[in-house]
C-alpha cells in the first residue's frame, strides 16, 4: 500500500484536481470514470461499470463492476488509486499506527532460523537476520555449527521484493535448485546453485509454479514439476503441471516430459526421491482435493511408472520408504487418518497393513526410523507426539509442555535423533532434539526474540454451534480483563481446505493484546483439527456451517461478558477473507469492526481467474452443478449485499501482484457495497509489488498487519494500553 513520498505527492495532486474538476483528462476513459462520483465516501470517482448480466442455471445474474476485473484499463486504475489514498490518509492520521509499527519492528528485530535440513556432509536452513525482507539460505557443515550464506536475499532485489520461496540440495550437498518470486506472486524461476563456488549455474528454468524437486543419484539431472510452456503442444491443457526431466547445462526446451495425466484437468504433482531405493516418487493430486494419486518409476529410468494408489479415491500422503515397502497416511476406510504400510508388488487396499489404527485423536504424520515411529496425532487444538515401535505398539509420549504445534526436521532411518521445531502461543518458536532412545526432548536452539507472552492467559473453551456441533476457540488476554462487556475483542478463523489453526506466537496476537484486546480463535469446521469429516462438514454444499460456527463464536463472546458488538471486530485472509464478509453480510448487528484480508468474494466467477479452479474440491463449481451453484449464491459476498443496510465499519486488504485470489475480488465487492450501501464505512487498501501472502516483503507484511490492526483498534474504541518499548 505504500509508496515513495513524491508519487504519493503526485497521485494525491491528480486525484485531487479529479474531485475538484480542474484536470482535463486526455484518455477518453479516465475522463468518463472520474466525472461521477461515489455519494457518501468520500469523493471518490465512480467505479467503472457497465451492464453485464450472466445466466447461470437459469438465473439471471449483474455483474456491473465486470470492468473491475481489468486492472490494466486507465479508469480502473484511476479509481483503485483513489480508494487506496483514501485509505492510507485515514490509516496514517491514527496515532496507534506507527506504534503498532514501532512494536512490530522492534518485535522482529531477531534472528531467526529453519531446521538444519542434511544433505550429505553438509546442512541447510533458511534464516533471516532480523528484519531482513526476505528468507537467505544458509550452509554449515554441523546442524550447531557457524553457517555461511549461500543465497543472500538480500542481492535479489533492490527493494526486498523477490523471495527464495523454496530450495532442493542434491542428495551429496553439492549443488541447490532454489526457486524465486517477485512481488508476492506464486510464478517461480529455477536456478541451480553451486555449493562450492557460490555461484549460480547457467541453468534458469520458467514455468514454474509451486514447483518441487527430485534430483537423480548422480547430481546431473532432476525431475521437477511446471506447468505448460507457450512452445509445449497446443492441445495440452495449460492450467495442468507435468513432469519433466531436466539436465543439467541443456537448455529446458530439451528437457523430456516423463509424466502428465489427461483424464481430467487442473493436476498439480509434487516429486520426491528416495535414493537408497532408487524411486522417483510422484504424488498427484487435482485442485487442492486431498485425494492423491501415488505413483513411482526408477529414479535412473522413470521411463516406466507404476501407480501405487489411484488418483482421487481418498486422501493419501507418502511419507517414507524402506525399499519397496510404503508407509502412507490415508483416510481411506478411516476418516480420522491411520499409518499404512504397502508392499510396491501388490499394492492393493486390501492388502495395505495398518500399522496405527484410526483413533478418536486424527494422525496428522509420521517419522520412520530403523526401528521405530515418532507419530503426531490431534487432541482438540494441541498436538500430541509419541514413539512406537515398527509393528505400531505404543512406546512412550513425547512431553513439550501446555498447547503446543510441531513440525519435523529431515531424518533419515538411521538416525537416533529427530529435530522438532515446537511453537506455542506465548513465544516464538523453539527447536528440541529428540532422543529416540530416552524419548526425551531436550532444547537444540532457543528463541532469540526479545519479547514474549509468558504472562498472559491462554484458555481453551468449546461453543455450541447452531446445530449442536462442539466448535473449540482459544482465548488469549492479560490476566486481569473485567468480564463486563467492555473488552476490544478481535475475533479470528479460517475454516477451509482442511487447515487448521494450531498453537503459534504471533507479534499481531501480542499487539492486539498488550494494547489491552481479548483475542479469540475459532477452530470452526472445514479446517482439518478433527479429521476428514470436520473438514467436510465445512466445505462444497456444506459451506454455510463454516459461517454458522464463526457466528456461534461471536455470540459467545458476548454472551459471556467478554465484550460487546460495538466492541467486536473480526478479521480473517484468503478463505478467511471470505469468511468475515459473508458473516457480516448476514449478521451485520454482531460485529464493530471488520478486517478482510487478500478475501474470495465472487462465489460465481472464482473459476475464472488465476489460481481460482482449483478451489472446485472446495467450493464446488457454479457452472457445472446446480447444487453448487445454489449453495455458492447463496452466501457469496458479491451477491449479497443488501441495499440500504448499514454494515459496520470494513477495511478490505489485497496486493496488485495476488495471482492465488486476484485483487479483482477485493475491487469488485467494495464497489458494490459503497453503492448498495452509501451509508456504511468502507476502505479499500491495495499493497504494491506484494501478493497472497507467501513471497511478500517483511515490511510488506508489517504494514499490512499493522493497517489491520490500527483500524479495528480506532473503530472499536475503548481504552487502549501503550504499546510496551521493546530494547535488545
């Protein structure tokens, strides 16, 4: 959303002259966009329409901001420009502003560092020195020892905007494929960097998007997935990933296609390598279903691959293999998950062998060792981590204290250590060595930050849903909040795609608090905390539930005294984005504040733009299926504004460079309740050169977070608490 001083100067002056009538506009369309303007926000030049109508099932359906959708156009741009000046003049004349900036910054200003991932001799991390923009890649020749900077963000841009996404040693640590973003976009570029030299091959590959890496025994070639190029066959469908094999030192148009599949479209593959069994492994999914296909060929010659398990036949994860024996975690036959082991010469369902059984308690993943499991299972919102020995008998649990989330290091079977990276609400995040033998954990490497929530209550509560579903929300406040209705209490939740939101510290979470905030986050379904149905009991058909839940959690809070609707504000991105709009439109009375973040607001016309078709596992398809249709019409946020009621205050959030939920979702939602809704409260701000999330700039991120916060801060009044000055 910012910019230089002296643009910012010039934009204000043309847009200023705009409202006045003094500038003569040469460009026949920006003239006609900024002769009317928008009653009762502001000034502002109407937003360019025009009469577009769709049918869909027979309905008839208005797009009028279908111009919207077309960033490029001079009124278009005209408009997004005056809409985000008036935003950033409201959001910079709060004073809370540039303490939540301060706060943040100082909060930040740490090292920080990933697992120690070995490769070889040697070990990789990603690390960031502080308030570093972007993620370097480190190298050290011991998992404690001094690392050396391999790839220096730092150099890729002047302005911190391209980011190292994701990298990929070979096997022996001597060359790094890493893969490289501008602006926050999801488009990646490959190069291939020598470990010992420092310096890049001539190897630059395009096409890539969410791209992985499986590099051949030798280090001279590598299978890695991308999507079509404009050279590739005219009759390939272009939104589909395929495999290719790629040389080092030839150029990619020589690169040979070893897998791509026809039989439906929208496919993305993920490769991996086993080298001791000389697998490439490929997993194969359509959209974000969690339905996978699993398929593997010889590393040396993928010429002939096998299937291991069929696409689209249940949710199916590989995790390791001894041999050509499989483990996987899958719900097929077992919603809640369980641990399987699969012979690679009959690999049939009904011959699987379940080593951990599905429990009450959903399994989430698994470490294979030589003779033992560390398995991760759910319990509520926390995660519980054990050891069994290979046949799955229980051997120990594994103690990290209160409500905790983990992830695991690279291991390999021989090892008698696993690495955790453990987080939780009150610190930022620690990483444990794990002993196998005396299954106890010990602290690797502490947190640097300088600042932390020790002394805050962190509870764990359950609300009643509309139809008596038990929905957990962890509160997170100073202990000495009254319970009279008054606390500023900001309300948070996802609920999509099956991700769930897990124990994490979080500087916003810390702002929101010691300003004197309540913080509550629902665990409401279409996450994944309870397993396959409490992902399903959220999503396509069953969408609205999401809603309902998010509703329950506001009526919570207040019935309970924790605040009141003046007082509460909610806040969500993505999916979450989505979420907030579509429960403010339905219960506007609830809230006081609303923050909707990078959101998904036409329901009908997802499909249409950027990464959007891939979300038909979840959202399900308006064009194809009535069914879908009616439930998407029903609570899309585009289409259910209602003329002349007056929502509570809205600040709408999204980046120029978003090629997962295009800003045009963000354009076209604002221009339609500021005219469906003269009288309601209504900001759009748009982040330059950033996007989604992922790739985006620190001080990107900064600024966003903090806009969120500094609005729902001012909108919701009550006392607010200074910000505490954090020293090193």
């Amino acid at each position: 959303m910012h910019s230089n001083d002296s643009s910012r100067l010039t934009r204000r002056a043309i847009l200023s002259g705009v409202a006045s009538g003094a500038l003569l506009v040469a460009d026949r369309a920006l003239g006609q966009a900024v002769t009317g303007l928008t009653a009762g926000n502001g000034n502002l030049p109407s937003a360019p329409s025009d009469d577009t109508v769709d049918i869909l099932h027979g309905v008839s359906i208005p797009d009028p901001y279908r111009p919207l959708e077309d960033s490029t156009r001079a009124d278009v741009k005209a408009w997004i420009e005056a809409q985000d000046i008036r935003t950033r003049d409201l959001i910079d004349a709060m004073p809370i502003r540039k303490q939540l900036h301060d706060f943040a910054n100082a909060a930040l200003d740490y090292p920080r560092s990933s697992i120690p991932a070995r490769f070889g001799r040697r070990h990789f991390t990603f690390f960031t020195e502080g308030l570093d923009n972007q993620r370097s890649v480190g190298v050290q020749e011991h998992p404690d020892g001094p690392r050396k900077t391999l790839i220096d963000a730092s150099t890729l841009s002047s302005d911190g905007t391209v980011a190292i996404l994701s990298f990929f040693p070979d096997r022996f640590g001597t060359k790094v494929a890493y893969l490289v973003a501008e602006a926050g976009s999801d488009r990646e570029t490959m190069h291939i960097r020598d470990v010992e030299t420092g310096k890049d091959l001539p190897d630059a590959l395009a096409w890539c998007k969410h791209t992985t890496v499986a590099w051949s025994r030798d280090g001279r070639s590598f299978y890695y997935s991308r999507y079509p190029a404009d050279s590739d066959p005219a009759d390939w469908y272009r939104r589909s990933q395929i495999v290719c094999l790629h040389r080092l030192g030839e150029p990619q148009s020589a690169d040979r296609v070893i897998f791509r599949r026809t039989e439906a479209r929208d496919f993305y593959f993920q490769v991996m390598p086993s080298m001791d069994a000389d697998l490439l492994k490929i997993v194969a999914r359509v959209g974000t279903s969690e339905k996978a296909g699993y398929f593997v060929a010889p590393l040396h010659d993928a010429s002939q691959i096998d299937e291991i398990f069929p696409i689209g036949s249940a949710g199916f994860y590989p995790i390791a293999n001894v041999g050509p024996t499989h483990y996987a975690i899958t719900n097929l036959d077992a919603p809640k998950w369980r641990l399987v082991r699969i012979d690679q010469s009959d690999p049939k369902p009904d011959r699987w062998h379940t080593v951990i059984a599905e429990s009450e308690a959903p399994l989430n993943f698994a470490a294979v060792f030589d003779s033992k499991l560390v398995v991760k299972h759910y319990q509520d919102v926390n995660q519980r981590i054990a050891i069994h020995d290979l046949s799955g008998k229980h051997l120990s649990t594994i103690d990290l204290g209160g409500l905790e989330s983990v992830a695991f290091g690279r291991h390999f079977r021989g090892d008698d250590h696993l690495l955790l990276e453990v987080n939780d609400y009150k610190r930022s995040s620690r990483i444990e060595w794990l002993d196998l033998e005396t299954a106890k954990p010990t602290l690797f490497r502490p947190s640097a930050a300088k600042y932390d929530l020790a002394d805050v209550v962190v509870e764990q509560t359950f609300v009643t849903s509309k139809d008596g579903a038990r929905i957990p929300m962890t509160l997170i406040h100073r202990p000495d909040i009254p319970r009279d209705g008054s606390n500023r209490t900001l309300l948070y939740a996802y609920g999509g795609f099956g991700i769930s939101l897990w124990p994490y510290y979080s500087d916003k979470i810390a702002a929101w608090v010691r300003m004197g905030g309540v913080y509550a986050l629902a665990s409401i379904r279409g996450g994944g905390e309870y397993g396959q149905p409490w992902h399903d009991g959220g999503r396509r058909t069953h969408k609205q539930t999401s809603f309902d839940d998010f509703i329950a959690s506001a009526e919570w809070l207040l019935a309970n005294g924790y605040t009141r609707p003046d007082r509460l504000g909610i806040n969500g991105a993505s999916n979450g984005g989505l979420l907030v709009l579509a429960t403010m439109l339905q219960r506007p009375e609830l809230f006081g504040a609303v923050v909707s973040e990078v959101p998904v607001t036409d329901m009908l016309r997802f499909t249409k733009f950027t990464f959007g078709v891939n979300w038909v596992p979840e959202y399900g398809n308006p064009e194809a299926g009535e069914a879908d249709f009616k439930t998407l019409f029903a609570y899309s946020p585009l289409h259910n504004i209602r003329k002349g009621v007056k929502y509570p205050p809205l600040l709408v959030l999204t980046a120029d460079s978003d090629d997962r939920v295009a800003p045009a979702h963000s354009y076209k939602f604002v221009a339609s309740l500021q005219a469906l809704s003269p009288e309601s409260t209504v900001y759009l701000g748009v982040e330059r050169r950033a996007g989604h999330s992922a790739g985006n700039s620190l001080s990107k991120s900064v600024n966003r977070e903090c806009d969120a916060l500094a609005f729902l801060t001012d909108k919701l009044g009550g006392e607010v608490r200074e910000l505490p000055k954090i020293s090193g």
